[in-house]
C-alpha cells in the first residue's frame, strides 16, 4: 500500500527545508507595505522567480488603485503593486484557488525590518503573514506534482498586493478565479493556537470627514464650529456600541484635525473599523450610523467608506473541508483545530461568492502586525503536507462523484 500523500509531501518538503527557509527569509528582507509599490512588485518577481519552475503560465497583473482619505480629507487614489498568477492545468478536472498576498502591514518607515533566525524561529516582517505561507504553498505544489496523486489537479496562484487593505484592486482578480475553481486554500497563517480559522468576522472601514467652521479663539469663539469637538463626539457615541451585541467590535483607529492653537478648528477626521460576526451584527451598526453622525451639528460629515468584508460563515461545504484536513493531520500524527476569529481576510469575499475555503494554511507562528512577528520553521513541511492532504483529498470527491457539497464549477 502506497504512503498517504500528505506524509509523503511533508517528507520530500522536508529534504529541502533550508531552501525553503531561505526563500521565506529573501522575501521577507524586500519592504513590501500596501503602500509600497515598488516593494511589493519586487516580492512579485521573487515569488514568480519562486513558482515559476511548477507552473504553466506566470504572470503579475495590474490591480490600478485604491481609495484613501488624505490627512486634509481629500479623497486621494492610492497606486497598488501588481499581484502574481499562476497556473498550473487550466482544464484540470480538479482546480484549486491557492490564494495569499504579497504585502504587509509595515510601511517604508517602519522601524522594523530585520530579518533573523534563532534555531527553528524566524523573526521578521511578513515571515508569518504572509511571505512564509507563500513559501509553503509553493513548495507544497511542487512536492504534490512529483506524486501521481497530482496529475488530475489543477491550480492558480493568486498573490494579491492589497489584503491588508481590504484587496480594493485585486477582489476582482480573487473573484474572476474562484469562478473557476472548486476549493480555496488561503495560506494565511495559522491562528496563534496552530489551529486554522472557521468562522471570521466581517469589516468594514469607514472614514468621517467633519468640517466646521473656522474662527478667531480670542474674539470670535462663538462664531466658530468646532470639527474637532464634533469629533469627540463621534468618537464616543462609536465606542459606545461596544458591549451592546456579542458579536460586534467598533474600533475608533484614526483622529486628526485642528492646526493653530488660537483658532476655532474647522476640519477633523475620523477613521474607524467595525468588526461584525453575523450580518444581523453588521445590520445593528448601520441602524445606528446615521443617528451617530447627526451628532456632529452644527459641523457637518462627510462619509467616506472604506473596505468591507462579510463575515464568513460555517456551512457544510466548510465542515466538508474540514473533515478532509483532519484526515490529513490524523495521516502527519498532529492535531489541528478549527476556531472562530475576529480576523478577517480573502478567503471572506471567496466564501461570499460560493467557493469553500480553508484560508489559514499558512505557517504556524504569532506576533502578526507587530514586530514581535515570528513564524516556526519546524511548520513548513507540516504545512504543506496538510495542504496537499487536503486538496488530493477534494479531488476523489470530485473525481468519484460522490455527494457533497463542494460547489459546481464554471
């Protein structure tokens, strides 16, 4: 009897486990902020440089840009860097979405970005989240093709450039390919537990723009409209929603306004976050946005809004995938739990749009979007026999027939 596949990935995985480590520790010295074009066009190339001995098409493509509020609330387009496709089998019977990102949290300026190893850690920007998930998928692809359990599947690899920022540019590109595709796997990294996500709250991100009127402090206070008193009281009524239903998290992350000391401010801003688990969470927020936001008068608000996300939600095609992953792990003798998280990524929009997915198939590690990030190295094989185990799996489904609910292909 021949060795289950996800034992036997994990094994030829290992034989090349230093490559691997370097490969994450190269991509993760590249600065690659949202922000960054540059930088993240630069991990583009490394990934493509990376994948491009398994695949059959490798490309970057062009994402255009995104919106954001300027510090003088301005609506300004912010340009993207490309994201990274590739595919392997386009007429496959079987195809996989493998999706991930090529930027981080930390900007140009941030202070850190040293890369280091201390025995089987990493340390560094994006080494968890999500350069090291890169890696593992990759090397997880080309162990699967050197096996025969590979040959009846088919793959894309969609790096996008904006997943911190919501995917405003690439959400089109995620969508265009789950179209095409039966299962997702999201290489985001594991939760701090070592457990993958089930359930992920949705966000969405506003921006308030509050103009007042200006004035001078000594002799014409009374004729002012303070935005930034305005502000305040946004801000409170905001967190005051907090508490009021278990699944919901409003979070005021951004206050700005005001310039000399002697006059009456006339322009704040106001940048907040909502965390919602269920849409009749993200219901009972907009219920009250509007009422929130007549508290400014007399100044008066401009609503900007940002990114948003729908929470994702279990159903049984997740349950399905699941299952698959626990015969995996029973086969690499670890257990890997499912649990709900207040994160949020790509693998929402995918599951909104019918296609089942596992998006935390990433490294284990912790610290994300911090700089006490860190990702495990020992992971990496144990990763990508798990994603292989998963995705040979889907395939006999598939290819027997059997009822289940993945969805049907375009």
């Amino acid at each position: 009897m021949s060795e289950p596949v996800a034992p036997r990935v994990a094994a030829l995985v290992a034989e090349r486990l230093e490559d691997h480590v370097e490969a994450v520790v190269a991509l993760a010295r590249i600065g690659s902020g949202s922000e960054d074009p540059d930088g993240v066009a630069r991990v583009a190339d490394a990934v493509a440089d990376l994948v491009a001995p398994h695949a059959d098409l490798v490309e970057t493509r062009s994402v255009g840009t995104a919106p954001t509020v300027d510090a003088e609330g301005r609506v300004v387009q912010r340009e993207l860097g490309p994201a990274l496709v590739a595919l392997r089998r386009p007429d496959a019977p079987v195809r996989a979405l493998v999706f991930g990102h090529l930027d981080t949290v930390f900007g140009p300026d941030h202070p850190f970005r040293r890369v280091q190893r201390a025995g089987e850690v990493l340390t560094g920007p994006g080494v968890a989240d999500c350069k090291g998930g890169i890696v593992t998928a990759i090397a997880a692809l080309a162990a699967l093709e050197q096996l025969p359990a590979g040959a009846d599947i088919g793959w894309e690899l969609v790096c996008v450039p904006d997943e911190e920022i919501g995917s405003p540019g690439s959400k089109p590109l995620l969508l265009e390919a789950a179209a095409r595709c039966q299962v997702g796997v999201g290489i985001e990294p594991a939760l701090p537990s070592g457990a993958v996500a089930r359930a992920r709250k949705g966000s969405t991100t506003l921006h308030l723009v509050v103009t007042g009127r200006a004035a001078h402090v000594g002799r014409a206070h009374a004729d002012g409209i303070s935005a930034i008193a305005a502000a305040a009281r946004l801000v409170t009524a905001f967190e005051s929603l907090n508490g009021q239903r278990p699944g919901l998290t409003v979070n005021v992350g951004r206050v700005a306004g005001g310039g000399p000391l002697n006059v009456v401010p006339d322009r704040a801003l106001v940048g907040i976050n909502v965390r919602a688990a269920t849409p009749d969470d993200e219901a009972f927020f907009r219920a009250h946005l509007d009422a929130i936001v007549a508290l400014a008068a007399p100044a008066t608000v401009t609503l900007v809004e940002g990114g948003h996300r729908p929470p994702k939600l279990p159903d049984d095609s997740l349950q399905r995938l699941l299952d698959h992953l626990g015969a995996a792990a029973a086969e690499l003798g670890v257990d890997v739990a499912a649990e709900d998280t207040g994160g949020c990524c790509d693998g929402n929009d995918l599951a909104a749009a019918g296609l089942p997915n596992i998006d935390s198939l990433g490294v284990r590690g912790g610290g994300i979007h911090s700089d006490a990030e860190f990702a495990c190295i020992d992971s990496i094989p144990e990763r990508a026999g798990l994603i292989a185990g998963l995705l040979t799996r889907v395939a006999a489904d598939v290819t027997a027939g059997r009822e289940h609910p993945m969805r049907e292909v375009r």
